[in-house]
C-alpha cells in the first residue's frame, strides 16, 4: 500500500504546478482564441492550491474530504458531461 502524500509535500506541487501553468500562459501566442483559451487555463490551474489550501482549513478532515470531492465533483461535470 502506498503512503500517502505529506501535506506540505501537495502544496509545494500546487506552487509549482501554478507557477508553471502562468509560464505557459506568458508564452502563448497573442490570438485572440490563444488568449481566451489561456485566460481559462489560467484561473483554472492557478485555483488547484487555493482549493487546497482552503480544504486544509477546515475544522476536520472529514471536512476538508468533503470539500475537497465537492469542488472536484463540480469541476468534472462539464468536462466529462456529468448531468
């Protein structure tokens, strides 16, 4: 079985992975179409450890799973079509 991941192992992931997403987004091309597309990506990769670190203060664990299922429950819906 695996162990699980060290709190402060996630939310260095999600500084990085923030950080690389706005990298991404400074090297797109200045289209219209890449801009709005980019936006997009922006916010959405630049949420992930705000989400996080918004779950980790919750009262309980049981809290922050519940949070933490919620938003990606959400999320899913109109990427995959959830009804």
């Amino acid at each position: 079985m695996k162990k699980s991941m060290a709190p402060v192992d996630l939310e260095i992931r999600t500084t990085d992975f923030a950080l690389r997403i706005i990298r991404l987004f400074a090297a797109l091309p200045k289209t219209t179409e890449a801009q709005v597309l980019g936006k997009q990506l922006l916010r959405c990769g630049t949420s992930v450890g705000a989400h996080y670190r918004e779950a980790k203060r919750g009262k309980s664990t049981l809290t922050s799973s519940a949070r933490s299922k919620v938003r990606c429950k959400n999320w899913m819906k109109p990427v995959i079509g959830f009804s």
